[in-house]
C-alpha cells in the first residue's frame, strides 16, 4: 500500500510502514533540522512545506496514497506543555483531518500524545473524519509492550473508509506482548552500562534507571548530571556509581532507530528531532495491525 507521511519529523513512523511491507512515496514537514535528517535516511522525497498554508492539498495532487500517516505537533496536549488546545499547533490537529478528508485515502493513523483525549480539539477533529465516512478506531498504546524499551505511551487514530468504529481494536490489543521491553531485552550489552541518567521533568522525579526496566519516555532535552544532584529515593543508584546521560546515538535506540540511521546536525537540535519522533517499532505495530486486518478482510 502506497504512504504519504504528515508532520513526518525525522522518520520514525516512515520507517515503522516500510518494514511493515508499506511503500512510502513522500513525506512532508515544515522544520529543517528533522527534514535534514529525514532527507539523508530514506530514498523517497520530503518536503519543507507550511501544512497549514492555504494552498496545501496542491502539494498532494500528484499522489494517490492508500494510507495518510502523521504526528500533527503536539506540546499543547501535552503534560509537559502549556495545553493550550487553541493556538497555531493545536489547530494543525485539524489540518491534518482537514487534508486527510480531502485527499480522502482508504486508510489513516493520526499519532498523539495521549493527554489529546482530555482536550477540546480531539471531538472536532474525529466529527471530520466520522462526517468523511471513516470508522475510527483509537487506541493509547504503550510503546513497552510492542518492543520498544521504553515506556511511552502515545494516542493512535486510525480510520478506515466505511468501517465500523472499533474496527481495529482487538487487532491492536491481541498481538501486544505479555511483558514489557526493558532496554536490556532490545540492546543487550551494547550499552557499556547497568545505570544511566535522565534529565527528569522535575526533581520530584527519579533521574537514575536500570538497564533491566524499560528507559522513561525519550524527551528532546538531554542534560548531563549536575553537579548539584541529590539522589532520589526511587532512583536505582548512585550517581558515584559511574552514572552518565546517554548519548545522542543511543537514545535514538530506545526510539528503535536501527544502528545505520543517520543523525547529522546540532546536538541540541538531534536531541529534539529524536525526542519528537514516533519510536520506530511502535509505528511498526500500528502498520502490522492494519496489514492483518486488510489480509483478513
């Protein structure tokens, strides 16, 4: 099935449909350091282009996807934003609904933090959708039980052109894994380490994890230990205990970018680019459920 990728980012949810079988044709996004990273891993176009500019659906007219995929920005909704469900980037929520429908392909995956539920815009968005005739399926998947080694859990809405709502939920909940990933599961011993540091939302959080438990959700901040830091009980050691902040490279393992993925660009800006993207495997799943569910139909 044929793919064109929305707020595409770096790639992740591009990659997880092309190793489920899925051709990607394009990808389009608005911001320069995730296009540059995009453009050096994958043989098909991106494009740099406002998806909110009046004149979009111009730039789709050569396509004829089967799927429409993206992540519309998501800091308003999210717990570690302002939810601000009213500005620019809330509203792009419904310019991807807004494209989706007037290109109107048999399928699409729209991804999300999960606190979108709670917000204003998500009942707007699906009355679009549900007016375009998609039965919708949502689903907050936590990335752990898919095979990604981190516990990220994120909002899926999946639309397929005359289903039934809920067309896809037990797809997405039979195939989940028993157990969850833990970093050591997904990388065994290529992290020289037991314990690493990350940079918490807040002190009231722990900052030091176990390689034996999935890495909390991936961020695109990445600080070093201060110097100043005091030890969190929950934490699982001691910083003196040769605890260091991953690299760029490996936190875009806990993502599940192969080894061979490209990063090239500021460090700063590699760590939100990594940081914004959908893990990998996560896209994958979604991807698979769909494959099922068509091969069955």
């Amino acid at each position: 099935m044929k793919v064109i990728d929305l707020f595409a980012g770096c790639g992740g949810m591009s990659l997880g449909f092309e190793n489920a079988g899925f051709k990607v044709e394009a990808a389009f996004d608005n911001w320069k350091p995730a296009i540059e990273v995009y453009s050096k891993n994958f043989s098909h176009p991106i494009f740099n282009v406002d998806l909110s500019a009046e004149n979009v659906l111009s730039h789709f007219s050569k396509y004829s996807p089967d799927v429409v995929i993206g992540g519309p920005p998501c800091q308003d909704f999210s717990i570690a934003g302002h939810n601000n469900t009213d500005s620019k980037r809330a509203n792009l929520t419904i310019n991807f609904a807004n494209i989706v429908t007037s290109i109107m392909p048999e399928w699409f995956v729209m991804e999300n933090v999960y606190n979108i539920e709670k917000s204003a815009v998500l009942p707007k968005v699906k009355d679009i959708f549900t007016s375009a005739g998609y039965g919708l399926t949502s689903y907050i998947l936590d990335a752990s039980y898919v095979g990604v080694p981190q516990a990220r859990k994120r909002y899926f809405l999946i639309g397929h052109i005359s289903s039934e709502d809920n067309f896809l939920s037990s797809d997405l909940v039979e195939n989940l894994n028993e157990k969850q990933t833990t970093v050591y599961d997904y990388l065994k011993g290529k992290l020289d380490l037991e314990y690493y540091y990350m940079h918490p939302r807040s002190y009231a959080r722990r900052a030091v994890f176990s390689i034996h438990e999935p890495s909390s959700t991936i961020r695109g901040t990445n600080r070093p230990v201060p110097l100043t830091y005091k030890r969190h009980p929950a934490d699982k050691a001691d910083i003196s205990e040769g605890v260091r902040a991953l690299t760029t490279k490996e936190r875009s393992y806990l993502q599940t970018f192969p080894e061979n993925f490209k990063l090239e660009g500021s460090k700063s800006q590699l760590e939100q680019v990594i940081g914004n993207a959908v893990p990998v495997k996560m896209a994958e799943y979604i991807a698979l459920c769909i494959k099922n569910y068509k091969t069955a139909d």
